[in-house]
C-alpha cells in the first residue's frame, strides 16, 4: 500500500484575523540557468497582536521568508507557488504603487545589523523624519513625531540623539533609533530579522522589553527571526522551526521547547550548553552533516540524511505534516517517528566526524594527515613544552604564557581624554580559557588590541609573551610573535577579503608556516621538490582546516562576499588556527552563529586545546558559553576589573554585584540622566554613572546593591581568596551570597 502523499499545505486559506499568512509558499532563486527552491510549501500563520519565532540553522530560508513576505527578493529570486497576505492584502497581487503604500503603512522590517540600516551621512533627525514622510506625514510635522517616537522607545534625551550622527551612538541606542523607525507607520506586522545579535545581555534585555511593551500598546503582530533560542523563548507565543526550506515543526513555543516533536528541533535544543555544564563534562552534541544545497532534490524527508532516527521509510517517503494535541494548543511535526523525537540518540564524536564528511573529503582528510605531517610536527615540537605541563593534572597551568601587569589605554588629550582601561593585569596559562565578560564599552576589544599590539599602552605597563617583554607595536615584533598571537573578530567582514575564494584565504594563512617547513627540509636536503610539496600539503592542510570547522568542499571556490555570515566565521576561525598559534584571542567568535554550528566551534576549541596547549582569551556576551569554555573569568566595567577568578567561583556566586546583573539583566539599575546608560562617544563607549578615577566605587551609580556615602567616597578592596576569587566590593562575599541567595536561588550554597 502507498502511503499517504504529503498535503500540499497545512491549511487552505488565510483569515481575517491573520496578520501574516504564507499558504504554500515556494520562492526559487535562478542560478546559472536553473531554480534552486530555497522555500518550499511553507505555510504559516501570525495573528494580529502574536509574537511568532522563527528559527533554524543559517542557509534554512529564515530571512528569505521575511523578503518575500515584504516582496523584497533579490533580482533573481521569485515566488513559484503560493499565497502570501499581509493584513488581509494580497501581497502578490500588488501593482507597484500598491507595494509602496504596503510597505508604508502596514509592514515594517528591522535588520540585524542597525548600523548597516543607517545612512551614516544623514542624521538621526532627516533619516526618522523621512520614514514619517514615507508613512504620508507632513514634513512639517514630521520632526515633532520623530521627537515622539524617540520617547516612546525610551530615549531620555531625544534632542539630543536626533542632532548626532549613526557612529555617534552605541549598539543598543542605533538598535532602539530603527525599530523607531519601523514603528513610524504605525505597522500592523513588525518583521524583526536577528535584531538582539552582538548587543550584550543588558543591552538585549533592554531591547527585548521594549519591544514586548510596544507590541502590548500598539497591537501589533510580531515574526521574530533569530538563532538565539533564549530569545525565542522569552519574546514569542508560537515558534516555527525551518529546515533547508521546511517548515518542519511548528507549536506553541512552551510546547515545542517542552517536548520537541521533530529530531531537528530536538537536535537544536541540545547544542545548547546545559547549566551547570563545562568542557571538561565532555563535547556538546551537535548535529551532523550539513544543510543540503539549495535546490537539491530528495525523494524522503529531507533531513533524513543528519537525523540519527532515520530509517529506509525516511529515505523513501517524505513525511506529510502531523498534527497532535499538545498543552497549549496544537503542534505540527513533519516526522514520520515525531512520538518518539525526544528519544533522539546523542551525537558520537566519532559519527560526527564521518557524517560531516562532504563526498570527497575523506581523502583530503587522510592526505592532509601524512602530507602535512611535517608542519604540524614541528609546530608540535614548539609546544613541547606546554604537552608535557598538560600532562600533569595539578600542574596543567603552571606555565604563564601571557602576561599583562597594570596596564592602561587612554584615548585623547587633555580634557577629551577617556582612559577606556585602567589598570588592568591578567595572566593566562598554557591550554587555559581566561573568559573576559563585560557590557559593550567596557574595554574588553581595547584590551585584546593592545595585548596584540594594535594599541600601545600608557606609560606603566608591561606585556610579556613566555616572560619575555612584547613590543609596544604590532609591526616591532618578530615573526615567531606575531604567529603566537592569532585573534578571531566578531565580525568576519572584518578579517576577510571579500573579493577572494575561500581556498585562498585559509591559504594564505598557510603560507609563513609553509616556508617555514620548507626551509627546514631544504636545510636536511629531504627533497628536490619543495614547491611541489609544500603546494600539496597547502591543498591537503587548506582541507583539514575547512573540514574542521564544518566548511564544505563546495565552497573553496567560493569567495568571501557569496559566503553567509555563519559560514564567513568558520572561514575566519580556520584562519586563525592556520599556523598554530599559541595564544588565539576570541572577539565573540560565535555571537553571528547558530546554536548547532556554535557548538561545533566550542567542541572545536576545546579539542584543539588539549591536543595543541593552546590558550585562549574568550570574549563573549554569551554568559553560558563562557560558562562552558572558560577555566577562569575577568570581568570588566568602565576598563577596570571588578572581578575575576575561577570561572565556577565567578558565575556560580557570590559575585561582584556588576557581575549579577550580567547574569539577570532585570536587576541593573540604569542612570535616568543618560538616554540608555551609555556616553554615545565612538571613543570610548564607557558607561554613564562611572567615575572614571574618582575615589569611590567605579559602579556606585548602577548598583543595585549600593551600601551608600561609603560606596561614592572610598575605593573597594580587591582581595583573593583561598581559591584566587576577587571582588572589589566593600560588601563582604559572604554577605553577598546571602543577598543573591534571596533574589536567585542559583546563587545559594549547593
């Protein structure tokens, strides 16, 4: 008997009451001739007033779902099937001008990047005025609403912020100024496309509760993209999963995240790192295998080449949707196992290694073992040292590889300087993770520039390299330093060139560790054919390297700009490993990743420390992963470290009470005399409320746990305890914890 065909959609028609509804919706892309489907038979619905999730991995369609919804596909993308209504209006049978008019008045898109959204040759004033224009305000009256709208996202300074420019405010003011500028049409569908990446957890809480309040006052429908499923969770009622242009689960989001239904979702919910988890309870799971390529077709389910259930059923017929009663209405898993989902095997380090295998590169793998041996011994003998110190449980960090004593930066002169970092001292130790968290402005990236040489500090300091003083400047170190210190930025853009392929960025990379092996063989007279060996061990290592951080195969050809934001990271993180380096400095390496692609790169990280010692100054946001990755943490505010010790002492409590309100965001107590809390000054970010070198407590203004005049007047001490703990706190830690205790009970004794 046949089973059953799939239903061409998941039901037949919109609403009145939807204020989104796609019904079998399939968008085509043409390339080279041919239609590659990135969606296909999508059907979803958003109410008006509802908040709607959509997640998946990058290259899923997420963002394209957005743009055809807002008919905004590029040039050779199209819709080949299906119905799509904004509001009750046809969007696709909308002439030109009707298109305008629904794009003024009843949808509105908020990116990911706000300061890509921004003309930063036009001020804050002309830029929100224009967007009331568009919605068919007068230009007179069009800079009185601006002025409005600025207060209604909780701008306390508006005058001010409409008179400054794009590069004049941070992250979380350029975030609020164009959601302002979404709001200004009064939409009845605000579509918001990764709108919390890169902004740190205060910030994001800020932006997320601003956005919960609007959509309670202005009644508006909400599609929030993102690969942050906390985000999802907290902000949205139901939440779509997407799978290569599938929808393949949809539910409400307490039932989805409750008790997944598809293996996909499953897979994604435990790439997270659990509480309580860090790397040495072992690798995260992740999903193997890889996003099949746009347009290929399959004759089963589509994720039945990654999903650890799968059997001859899910290779042959694809799953119709399913439809089951769950606690909080109905859920949809396209799954022909969704009863038995949550039973989904965990990932074997080993399988996930066969199963990234793209066809072809097993053998590029095995080649890059025997031709590149001799590279990678010799980067082996180099940290010789640091094996053997691993291999002494008690002593696994006895040797410091980085050290900074008393360091300071200051930015202008005179009455313009800003000291960003204040007297900050740090020391790092061969395969350690020291974990720097601190909000935006705090210094964190100023730090990382100087210990790499690309700011020089104040007069004062020292940075040692293996004991030995490091120049001041980048370009006044000598090679073997410069190849000791690797960094990851949070930007790929950043660190890529754009124009070329992918084969010859890792490559590139490649090249000072190749002369280097082929000077040695020239010198042992091991081979007549340098050039041609060292060009195959490039080929073979330029393999390796991509295949480790889950690039695949098909993209070595590819250049920088045709690459998606998740796979232009991988590029860089190979990148940086390309010469074994000693000490690699992580900038938010995985804050533009999603969850099953970020847990491939932690378990890549870790891996890669305990085979090569090398040491790591993480930089994230991201409290968990640091949770996960890091041996020790520093936390800085206003460019002075407030605390730091082990990363268990740290994050589990007590802690500075800076660092609580890292870890619950709603406990911050902002200044009210700032329009965020920040100095919108692009040189130095530093928060409000600090006192830079007054003599009291650099947090006073903030804290949520301020003693009082003692706090304002005189300096807190920073003592260690038995464990290396420190809090420069005039609160005693034991008192702390009982303080934390009654407002998280995570933070009590275990």
């Amino acid at each position: 008997m046949n089973p059953p065909r799939p239903a061409l959609a998941t039901f037949s028609a919109p609403r009145a009451d939807d204020a989104l509804a796609l019904v079998g919706l399939t968008v085509a892309y043409r390339v080279r001739g041919k239609d590659r489907d990135v969606l296909t038979d999508v059907s979803l619905r958003i109410k008006r007033g509802e908040a709607y999730g959509l997640v998946g991995e990058s290259g899923c369609g997420k963002s394209t779902v957005a743009l055809a919804a807002l008919r905004y596909l590029a040039h050779n993308g199209r819709v080949k099937a299906g119905r799509i209504t904004i509001a009750g209006v046809e969007v696709l049978a909308l002439d030109r001008e009707g298109l305008r008019m629904l794009r003024a008045h009843k949808v509105s898109m908020v990116y990911q990047d706000p300061a890509s959204a921004l003309n930063p040759t036009l001020t804050i004033a002309r830029q929100l005025s224009e967007a009331f224009e568009a919605a068919g305000v007068a230009p007179a009256d069009a800079l009185t609403q601006s002025y409005a709208m600025l207060e209604r996202v909780r701008i306390a300074d508006p005058a001010r912020v409409m008179a400054s420019w794009p590069h004049q405010l941070s992250g979380g003011m350029q975030q609020r100024v164009v959601i302002a500028m979404a709001l200004a049409s009064n939409p009845t569908l605000l579509i918001l496309d990764e709108p919390t990446t890169g902004l740190d957890a205060t910030v994001e809480a800020e932006v997320l509760a601003l956005i919960a309040q609007l959509r309670s006052e202005l009644g508006m429908a909400v599609l929030l993209i993102s690969h942050d499923l906390a985000v999802i969770r907290r902000m949205c009622e139901r939440v779509g999963v997407l799978y290569a242009g599938r929808l393949v689960e949809e539910g409400a989001t307490h039932d989805v995240f409750a008790r997944a239904r598809h293996p996909y979702t499953v897979g994604l919910l435990r790439c997270l790192p659990a509480p309580g988890r860090n790397k040495a309870h072992g690798a995260l799971d992740t999903i193997p295998g890889e996003l099949p390529a746009p347009g290929t077709l399959t004759h089963g389910c589509v994720y039945a080449p990654r999903c650890r259930l799968a059997d001859a059923r899910c290779r042959e017929h694809a799953p119709p949707p399913h439809r089951m009663e769950a606690a909080h209405g109905e859920q949809m898993s396209r799954c022909h196992y969704h009863e038995r989902a949550v039973e989904l095997p965990a990932a074997d380090v080993a399988d996930i290694a066969e199963a990234n295998a793209a066809p072809g590169i097993a053998d590029m793998r095995a080649n890059a073992q025997t031709i590149a041996q001799p590279v990678v011994q010799s980067n082996l003998q180099t940290n010789e040292q640091a094996e053997e110190t691993r291999s002494e449980p008690d002593a696994r960090y006895a040797k410091v590889v980085l050290r900074a004593a008393n360091v300071s930066r200051t930015f202008g002169r005179g009455s313009q300087a800003q000291r960003v970092l204040d007297d900050v001292s740090l020391e790092l130790r061969a395969g350690e993770t020291l974990g720097l968290v601190g909000e935006s402005g705090s210094g964190k990236t100023t730090l990382a520039k100087l210990l790499l040489g690309l700011h020089a500090a104040d007069p004062g300091g020292t940075v040692e390299l293996d004991a030995k003083p490091l120049a001041e400047q980048l370009a006044r170190r000598d090679a073997q330093q410069l190849q000791a210190m690797r960094i990851v930025f949070q930007h790929p853009d950043a660190s890529l060139n754009r124009a070329l392929p992918v084969r010859r960025l890792v490559g590139r990379a490649l090249a000072h560790a190749q002369r280097s092996a082929a000077n040695d063989a020239q010198q042992e007279g091991s081979s007549a054919h340098a050039d041609e060996d060292a060009e195959a061990r490039n080929a073979a290592r330029v393999a390796a390297l991509l295949e480790a951080v889950r690039v695949p195969v098909r993209y070595l050809a590819s250049r920088a700009r045709q690459l998606s934001g998740g796979l232009k990271q991988r590029v860089a993180i190979a990148q940086a490993f390309a010469g074994e380096p000693r000490v690699v400095i992580c900038d938010e390496p995985t804050s533009a990743l999603d969850v099953s692609v970020q847990a491939a790169i932690l378990n890549l990280l870790a891996r890669l420390q305990r085979e090569r010692g090398v040491s790591y100054l993480f930089i994230s946001h991201d409290l968990d992963v640091v949770r996960y990755l890091a041996d020790r943490v520093m936390v800085l505010y206003a460019g002075r470290v407030l605390e730091s010790g082990p990363a268990s002492a740290v994050l589990n409590g007590p802690c500075h009470p800076y660092t609580e309100t890292l870890l619950n965001p709603g406990l911050l107590a902002r200044d009210t005399s700032a329009s965020d809390g920040w100095a919108d000054t692009p040189a130095s970010g530093m928060p409000r409320g600090a006192t830079g070198g007054a003599a009291g407590c650099i947090f006073s203004a903030r804290c949520p746990r301020k003693l009082g005049a003692i706090c304002d007047e005189a300096a807190p001490p920073f003592e260690a305890d038995a464990d290396g703990h420190r809090i420069r706190c005039h609160i005693p830690a034991a008192q702390l914890r009982e303080l934390q205790a009654e407002t998280d009970p995570a933070h009590s004794d275990p």
